[in-house]
C-alpha cells in the first residue's frame, strides 16, 4: 500500500512541473486550500499530497468498473474476442448468438446485444481507431437486419 501512495505522490509532483527538489513543498501546509479543485492549474503548487491519491485511486477504481462489467456482466455470454473481427456480419451475428442463448440477460435479445456493442464502442472512446468504429458502427446496422429491424441512417 505504501508503495502506491509513493508512486501516486511521485506522479503527481512530475505531473505539475515539479522536480525532487519541489517534493518538500508537498509537505508544508498552505494557507490556501484548493481541495475543491479538480485539477490543480499549471505551476499551482499543491498544499498536500491528497490530491495525487484522490486521483490515483479515482482511476484505479474507474478501470475496475469497466472490467468489472466487461467481465461479469449479467448482459450477454460473449465469445472471446468477438469485437476483434473486421466482418461487421460476423459481429453482428455472434452478437446475435450470444444475446439468444443467454439465460442471464434481462432485456430483449436485440436490445442486450445493441446495448453490448454500445458499450464497448463507448468504452474505448477516443481510443478506437476510425477503421475499428467504422466496421463496428456497421455491425450495429447488420444487427438490426439480423434481428428484422430497421437500418437506421
């Protein structure tokens, strides 16, 4: 645990220009609290080293969120690595697969597997190449067709 704190505290001081030298400015107390801020301004110096465990653990416990759902979500039974394919037909129909054979999914089959690819295509956000959304936004439409639905434009 402590070697978290330390490498929180570390990356915080580096993160706002600060050097070894800075680390004793971490440990004084200031007058001026700015606990209420998010994210420190450039060139701010922190009163504390909270700040840089706060956010260490706040990002530590958003990617447990997301693995956790990914992993043991009630939604859908997936095959591995369904999301992977460059055939938006072969995603769209093991999608469909997966959605009609689970027993644990609480919705439709249609809607748990479009919600399904909705989540990981948001999940990856900014970080999805523009071919990667391109096939799966197709795999969307090809879900619809699967399921007897509308393409939608």
């Amino acid at each position: 645990m402590l070697e978290i704190v330390v490498k929180a505290f570390l990356s915080a001081v580096l993160e706002v220009g600060g050097s070894a030298s800075t680390i004793g400015a971490f440990a004084e107390p200031s007058s001026a609290r700015t606990h209420n801020s998010v994210t420190p301004e450039p060139g701010t110096r922190l009163n504390s080293w909270s700040f840089a465990l706060r956010k260490e653990f706040a990002m530590t416990a958003k990617k447990k969120w997301s693995a956790d759902v990914t992993e043991h979500s009630d939604a859908l039974d997936l095959e591995e690595h369904v999301f992977e394919s460059d055939d938006a037909k072969k995603i769209a129909a093991s999608l469909k697969r997966s959605a009609e054979h689970s027993d644990r999914r609480k919705a439709e089959p249609f809607q748990s597997a479009m919600s399904m690819l909705n989540f990981y295509i948001n999940r990856a956000g900014r970080n999805l190449p523009e071919e990667r959304k391109r096939v799966l936004e197709k795999a969307k439409d090809e879900l619809r067709v699967a399921f007897g639905r509308e393409k939608q434009d």
